[in-house]
C-alpha cells in the first residue's frame, strides 16, 4: 500500500469554484487512491455539496477561511488583506507541514506571490518559474517560465533550466533530459543579451543541453526542456493553445461541410474522439510553481472538474516522487536573500549542482 | 486590361530555387497575367530551365548575375561583398524603378540589410518590420514584427502599428482594422515599459486600437492587427505554425488508427482536402518588410512553387493598391536619418499621422 498524501485545495479559487474543485477532488480520489485532502473555503457552501461525495468527504478535513481573493484583486492587495483566504490558508498549511503539496485555481498573481512569501525559494533559486508540459510529436515537453517573470538575467535562465530539467525528471520520467533555450535563430549571434549569456554557461554546464531552439520546436519536441523568460514563454504557450483550438475549430467544421463528411464522421468517430481526448487542454492543466520550498500547482482559471483533477495529479507526482527533497539536494548553493540581489561569484564547488558549479548559483 | 507590373525575381535564393522561382513565377502568372519579371540569376542554369515555361518566358527578362547570398551569410558581410549577388541585384532594380517590387527565398537578414540600405526607410519610420497575415477563427488576421528587431522602443512599436493597419487596409481590405498589442495579460500593469508606453499612445492616438492582447488572440482573430517586438512575434509566429503541424500530424495518425477510421477518412476525403488547402502554411507564405521605400516579401527559405507564389502575390496585391504611396502620404514626419537616432519632439501637426500627431513619429 502506498504512503498517504495530503494535499491542500483552495476551494474558492477559479470560475467554477468551488464544484469543479470539489468534484476534481472526486476524479483525483478516484485515480490516486493515497490522496487525503485539506479543503479551505466558505463551509456553508462547502458542506451540503460534499453530501454526497462519499469518497472525497471520507478523506478530506474542511478547513473553514473566510475570505476569497478575488481573480482581479492584485497581488500587492491579496497579500496585504488576504491573510484569512481560502488560498492564503492553503498554502500555510504546507509551511506548517499539514499538506505535502497545495492546488488552485484561483488568480496567479497573487497565489505566486503569497507562495513566494509563505514558502522561500529553495537556497540557491533567485525566483520561482511558472512550468508545465505539452503534448508534442516525440510525446511530451517541460517549458518553463509560462508568465511569472517577465524579464530575466542570464541567472535566472540557468536556474530555470535546471529546475525544468528536474522538473522533466521527476514528472515525465525521463533519464537525461535535453533542454533549450527558446529564441529566435538557432545562430549564437542572435537574441537578447541574457539569453547569449545564459547560452554560454549552459553550454559550459552538466545538462544535457542542445543549444537555442525556435518557437516551432516546441511543438516538434526537439528537447525535452524549453526555457525562455516569463513573457516569451507566455506567448508561446497562449499562441500554441490559440492555433489548437482554431485547427480543432477548422476540423469541427470539416466534417459538417457536407453529407458524405458528416457520414465519413459516424465511421471515424471511435477514433476521433480519441483524438480529441489526445489534445484536451485539459490534460495538460496545471502550472507548478518551481523553486519554492513546497509543491504549488496552479489550474488554469477557467478549469472544469477534470481540468482541477489534472493539477491535482502533477501535485501528486511531485509529491511521490520526492521534487523539493531533490531540488533541495541538488541546489545547495548560497543562499538568494532577494530576487535582484546579486551575490559574489563563489569557488566552484566539485560536486556542485548537476556539475555547472558555481556559475549557475552565482553571478557571473 | 489592368496595367502591367513588374516583379523582380531573386532566383538563386531559398533551399528550392531556382526551381522553385521560375516555376512559382509560372503559377504567379497563371493567376495574374498582367506581370512581368525581371529575373535575376545564374543565366546558365536559368536559360535552359526556363526554355519549356512558355507562359513566363514571354514576359520575363533574365538578368544574369554571377554572385549568390548564402543562406547561411551573415547580413554585414552580405552587404559588404554581395554587390553582384542575385539579391542585391534584384533590390536595386526596384530602387532603379525598373521593377515595382521584389521577391526573394533568400536569407533573411541579408535581405533586410540591403534592402534598408538600398531602399532607405519612409521618413517617420525608424525601423522596418516583418508582417504577414494568417488564418483565425474570423477571417484573417495581420502580425508585425516577426523577426527583423529584436529588441523595440515604444516608439517603434507605435510605428509597427500603424504600418500594419495600413497593411491590413491595404491587403486584407478591412475598412478601419482593429489593432492590439501583444502582451502577458489585458491588465495595464503587465508587460515591458516599452509595452505599456506604447499602450499609452496608442489610447490617445487615431487607431481602432483595441488595446493588449494576449497570444490565444491572434488565432482568435480578436484584432485586425497584431503588434509585437521581433522577438515575441517570431515566438508567436513559430509556436503557431508548430502546434498547427502538431495537430494536423494527430489528425493524420487518427484516420490511420482503425479501419472504420480509415473507411471514415474515404468518405470525408474531399473535406478533409478542403481544411488541407484552408491550413496550408503556403497560402499564407512571404512576409513582407514593410517601412521601406519599396515593395520587399520575403518567402520561407524551404517555400516550394506554390509558397513561392503566395509571396508574388502579396507583392502584386501590394503594388496594385499603391501601398508604397499611401504610407509616404500617411507618414510625412520628419526623415529618420538613422534607426537608434533619437529626434527632438516635433510640434504635432493637425493632419499628422492618421490622428495620432507628432507623437508617433518623434521620441517622447
């Protein structure tokens, strides 16, 4: 039998709060039978929905908080008055060890920031990356950050690829994952400054790393890491999601554009809902906040039951597979006191993270 | 009859030419009879390809040039010592006005390179930029920058967006076209300083400007316009076509996944050739330098006939609705002597710059 894990949800968080989280709970229960949750939220509506979720109300605690950060409440706000919310009691009860790992699917903004002040970032991390994964031809992709720094120095960079190499690690499963840096040219002479910097220290470094890569290899899974700063990532990531959507739209069409496709569409049915099971965004739900002392995984706003249930299982597969304990080890470098601090290159140390020493924890 | 125009034709560049030209041509002139093409290259190998394409032979002169820019030329060195390349030669003969536009396959930095030194920039603009047009769930959608400026002031983004209404105007048709700039969110905090400097003038400003967009927008078709730096743009430009190849591949692998998918393929055929044809990346290939003092589309380096003759006709569109003389009487600012050279505010001018005054075409 496996070990049991807690994990913390903010019930109040998203457009379909809290049922789409209490029923994600539901599907999640299902697929990982180990889950006890911490449920944090407005008990009176809470309760009477968990009647008759037999199995979730079994292994769950109600955790009654009175406030909700709204979705656009900004950050500075919802750190100042949201003391007392759903999100904000989510994510102490990871600090204070009562839950391995926390979900929601409320405003990024201020999740990212409350986590980033409950939490720390791991010794060794300036700032936390916003990563997920997407289906591509080869299988799947890590690409980090999705939006949560929009600018970022050479560190930064480094420090994402290796928190997204971990990341490729322990969630996809690969051995050795090879990373890339999202650019606009695969020549060394193209892109900003940071990233031709970042660029040498990687090449330099332990990863397995190939070099830049452009925005079509994502989808084309020429490596199993891309990173690039928060608001290129973010226009990509939204651009792929886009042309999905409007490619599905275009086949949807298809197949009402006339008799013989409408019958084409009865024989092929089987295996085109399969086919649209395969693209479903909402496998790919869940943003994980990486280089924070503690699991936070982030739902797409707007994420139905499944979509929260997806989240719910990245969370668990961090947990299980032991990501902060790991970030943790393989990170020991100085401490980073602020984001924008710039610490004094340190000795290389021989063993140091994954072999690129003290240039990936350092300024260089 | 409409009025003849001529084209030239750098034949020697791309991974398909010249080939690929002459046959392109072929097609470009199949749908536009009234163009002739001055076409510039390797006589030897031109002449004996071109003895049995009688459509274009009839109106095409080969102007024999001994030089090629290679795909793989750094764009300083291709102005340096790509004075008798089939690309420089083929620019200039637009400068010359023996040719009211140009079309080439060839490196892209290169192009651009000579292309501004050649061809000079319309007074008010500072930098050229790449646009192109794609496919969204209404219509057809304008992007700008995709590639040729890495990093862009405030100023210039304001600059794009204005050369890409006029695009959208002059080459979708749209009557006033909406325009939006791409960013990481719609709230005004979000986004680079220069993005949000931009945003600024742009409100003030005489554009249907719809404000931020974000990268599911473009496929979306929310906008008219999309307006981006360099780098976002291409980021944008490439995770689309990626995810499109992605998700045409999975359609492709459905309908050979069972029999009754592959019985159902049989009787959709003709539709599902139909959303070929709708996605094919070659009806929406040569993106067009715009800011220049002359018609300039760059074709995809690997485009084949078909692709090649997409960008003909961009140019074609382009010459015929004037467009190189509507932006001269549209920006009448003060000439840029130099991209990165700051200008004194100008005082605004009732009539300047389709309502939006000095402002965008001096720095503030």
């Amino acid at each position: 039998m496996s070990e049991r894990i807690t994990i913390a949800l903010d019930a109040m968080g998203g457009d379909n709060a809290p049922r789409s989280v209490l029923r994600g709970a539901t599907i999640a229960k299902r697929r990982y039978p180990e889950l006890d949750f911490l449920i944090f939220g407005d008990e009176e509506r809470l309760a009477p929905m968990m009647k008759r979720m037999i199995r979730v109300r079994r292994s769950s605690m109600i955790v009654h908080t009175p406030d909700v950060v709204a979705s656009d409440e900004k950050a500075a706000t919802a750190l100042r008055s949201g003391r007392n919310s759903s999100m904000r009691k989510a994510i102490d009860a990871v600090r204070n060890g009562e839950a391995a790992g926390v979900v929601s699917a409320g405003n990024t903004g201020a999740l990212m920031a409350m986590a980033k002040v409950v939490l720390k970032t791991v010794p060794g991390i300036d700032r936390p990356a916003m990563a997920s994964f997407f289906p591509t031809l080869r299988g799947e992709t890590a690409m980090l950050d999705l939006g949560a720094n929009i600018e970022c120095s050479a560190d930064n960079l480094v420090q994402f690829a290796m928190m997204g190499e971990m990341f490729a690690r322990t969630v996809l499963g690969s051995l050795r994952p090879t990373v890339g840096l999202l650019n606009v040219g695969s020549e060394e002479v193209k892109g900003h400054e940071e990233l031709r910097e970042a660029h040498a220290i990687l090449k330099e470094g332990g990863l397995a790393y190939s070099g830049f890569v452009e925005g079509d290899d994502i989808a084309a899974g020429t490596v199993d890491v891309v990173v690039a700063d928060g608001f290129s990532g973010n226009v990509a990531l939204k651009s792929a999601e886009g042309t999905a959507k409007l490619v599905n739209e275009f086949v949807r069409q298809t197949f009402k554009s006339s008799l013989l496709a409408a019958i084409g569409y009865l024989f092929a049915r089987r295996a085109l809902i399969k086919l649209r099971a395969r693209v479903d965004p909402r496998r790919y739900n869940g943003a994980t906040f990486l280089g924070l002392n503690g699991i936070v995984v982030k739902c797409h706003g707007g994420s139905d039951a499944l979509g929260f249930a997806t989240g719910v299982g990245v969370a668990r597969d961090m947990i299980r597979n032991g990501f902060i304990d790991k970030m943790a080890a393989e990170f020991h470098g100085p401490a980073a006191a602020g984001a924008d601090r710039r610490r004094e290159p340190a000795e290389p140390e021989p063993d140091a993270v994954i072999g690129l020493g003290a240039r990936a924890v350092s300024s260089s």
